[in-house]
C-alpha cells in the first residue's frame, strides 16, 4: 500500500501525464496535422519520444516556477464550489477521486500557466496587452493566494534588455511544444528545421541551423530516431513528406 506521500506524488504523476496528453491534442488540433499525428503513434519510438518529452516538459515548468508558489500550492485548499457539472464529468478518473484530481489538476495548471506567462515576458508577447488579458484570470488568482510571480515579471519589463532576435532564445520552449505534435522525433534535420522555420521563424529571415537544434534537442534529453521515419512534416497544406 502507498503511503500518503507516496499517493501524493503518485497522483501528480497521473495529472501530469493526463495534461500532457490534452496539450499535445491541443497543439496537433491547432497545426491541422491530427491524421499524419495519428500515424506517427505506430512509428517504432513513439514511447521513447513522448515519455522523453513529458519528462523535459515539466521538468522546464518545474524549473521556471519559483520554490515560494510550489510551498503555497503544497497544502493551501482550493474552493472547488464554481467548478461547472460538466468539468466534474470530463474528470478520468474514479467517481471517489474527483476531488482530489481536479485539486490537483489546478495546481498543476497553475504551475503550467506561470512558466508560461514568464516564457511570454522574455519574447514579444511582453508588448501585447492582449497577453495580460489572457492571463488576467491567474493574475487573479495569484493576488488571492500570495503569489509574486506575475507582478514581479510585469514590474523586471522596464529593466529588462531586449535581444535582437528575441524569438531565438525561446528554441527550446518551441521543441518542447511541437517535439512529438510535429513529428520532430521521427523527422530528418532539414525537416526538423524547415517545421520551426514555418512556424515560428526567427528575425531577419533567418534560419535554425542543424546543429544549433541539435544541441537544445540533447540538452532536453529528448529521444530522437537514430533513423528518421519520415523527411519532414509540412504544414501548408498539411501533408507528411516522406524520406527521399
């Protein structure tokens, strides 16, 4: 039998796995590419690839949050009395679990949308207000429960020195988001390269190089086929480019 810690971390295992799972239908939703995704998953890899990243994912979240709100989600009760009939449904797990699932699952949300929101202050989302409505909801939150997280980040913008390329320092966050959407893990380099150039092209025209992927690819510790399964993944229109 596991103890009450050991359940504890048990059930954020389950939670993290369960929004892994919804962030990459999210993202494959979002590209367009649900039948070429639906492929890849019979690919020899496809585990490899996608424990590789949900192990990378929140790992970053967990490193991008600061120990203080981690300490303030660790015990604090969460009002669950204006969750929907219809949320409560959704839930994948036993009737007797419900509760402490969806407390669950918003602490780990909370986490998720504080490295975000920090990820967003570093690029050029910092320059739209529509960023700040967006997040206005965990602001929200972040003032009841004592939270420094996004007030700090909005008061650092002023000080805060902007890159030249700003989006080349985020390489890493865009592999992590399409490493299995995509189909990066099974893809040659020049396809890996050519599908973060379309979507999420640098400055000045310019273009990820090989190695420079590789080496936030290994540092990630993401798994990659030692033999790529396809040339690329092409976007538009959607269509999976086989090796030549």
């Amino acid at each position: 039998m596991l103890s009450e810690n050991q359940s504890d971390q048990h059930l954020t295992a389950r939670v993290r796995h369960y929004r892994s799972r919804l962030m990459i239908e999210r993202t494959v939703k979002s590209l367009g590419i649900k039948d070429i995704f639906v492929k890849s998953q019979t690919w020899d890899g496809f585990e490899r690839a996608c424990d590789s990243w949900h192990h990378a994912y929140w790992k970053w979240v967990d490193q991008a949050g600061s120990a203080k709100l981690r300490e303030l989600l660790k015990d604090r009760p969460i009002d669950l009395s204006q969750v929907p009939d219809k949320a409560w449904s959704k839930l994948p797990c036993a009737e007797a679990e419900k509760e402490s699932w969806l407390i669950e699952q918003t602490r780990q949300e909370i986490l998720q949308q504080a490295a975000l929101f920090r990820l967003a202050m570093r690029g050029p989302e910092a320059e739209d207000i529509e960023t700040y409505k967006m997040f206005s909801d965990e602001m929200h939150v972040a003032a009841l429960i004592g939270d420094d997280t996004y007030f700090m980040e909005i008061a650092k913008q002023k000080q805060r020195k902007r890159t030249k390329d700003i989006g080349d320092r985020r390489l890493k966050y865009q592999l992590l988001l399409l490493w299995v959407p995509g189909c990066l893990w099974a893809s040659t380099k020049d396809g890996i390269g050519r599908f973060l150039n379309e979507n999420y092209p640098r400055s000045g025209n310019k273009s990820y190089d090989n190695k420079t992927i590789a080496d936030a690819r290994r540092d990630l510790n993401l798994y990659y086929s030692p033999r790529p399964l396809c040339w690329g993944v092409a976007i538009n229109p959607p269509r999976l480019i086989p090796l030549k």
